[in-house]
C-alpha cells in the first residue's frame, strides 16, 4: 500500500462506524460518547478531512479543522489506523487541512500534537511555540 492507493477529502459526511474506528484507533473515543452526535461534529468543523482506501472505500484517516473561518484554525483529531501508520499519511493530512485553511486566508494555524508525534508535522513548517504551555480544562476544582 503507498499513497497512490488513497484518496483524501474534505467531506460534509461520512460513515458513522468508520469514524468511531478511527476516535477508537487514537485512543480517544469512550463508551459515554454518543455516535449519534459524529455526523454534527463533522458538520461543525471547518474543514473534515478523511483518507479513504480507494480499493474499499472505507475510511484508514482523518483529521479536521476547527477555525472562525477568519482568523485562526486549529487543526486535532488526525489519525490513521496501525495498518497504514508509517506511509506519511498523517502528514497527508495535516496538508489537506492547510492547504483547506489556507485556500480561506487563515494564516494562523496550530495544532497540539501527542508528545512524539511532532515530527509528522515539522515538516510541514510547524514550530514548538517556546514559552506557551497548552492548558486543558477539567471542571471546577
């Protein structure tokens, strides 16, 4: 399998089960969470983007973009399952996005990415932004 076996888009919609997978294959999907509520959340980022195997048709990626459609985007949730990790379909990704925030006038960009990960997007001209710590928030204390 190379690249030449996979198509990427920006999509409005897709395969509920296919989309679990891949939240399931990041680590970040939980039983609590209601698969109901995916075709919203693909309708409510800015840009959605899914790597689908052009032989079967079914989703191996994705990654999106939340942004104002202004301003500032921050691209999360890229994933590829373990099959076809390794390819650079991650960076794939992240550049459909880019190219997606881009195409809008967005300039500024930014994503979080899990510690040893950075390296997918360096590439790509991210940078550490020294000096800031990514903050979460948890609920009252």
């Amino acid at each position: 399998m190379n690249l030449d076996d996979i198509r990427i888009e920006i999509v409005r919609s897709w395969n509920t089960d296919e989309i679990v997978e891949l939240y399931r294959a990041g680590g970040w999907w939980q039983d609590s969470f209601d698969p109901m509520e995916i075709p919203a959340l693909i309708q409510g980022s800015f840009a959605f983007a899914v790597a689908a195997d052009s032989k079967s048709g079914r989703a191996v990626g994705m990654g999106r973009a939340i942004s104002d459609g202004i301003a500032d985007a921050y691209i999360q949730d890229i994933v590829v399952i373990p099959k076809y990790r390794g390819k650079r379909l991650g960076t794939a990704l992240a550049s459909k996005l880019i190219a997606r925030c881009r195409d809008a006038g967005i300039s500024w960009i930014a994503l979080i990415a899990e510690p040893g990960t950075e390296k997918v997007y360096l590439p790509l001209g991210f940078t550490t932004m020294e000096g800031y710590i990514p903050l979460i928030y948890r609920g009252e204390s």
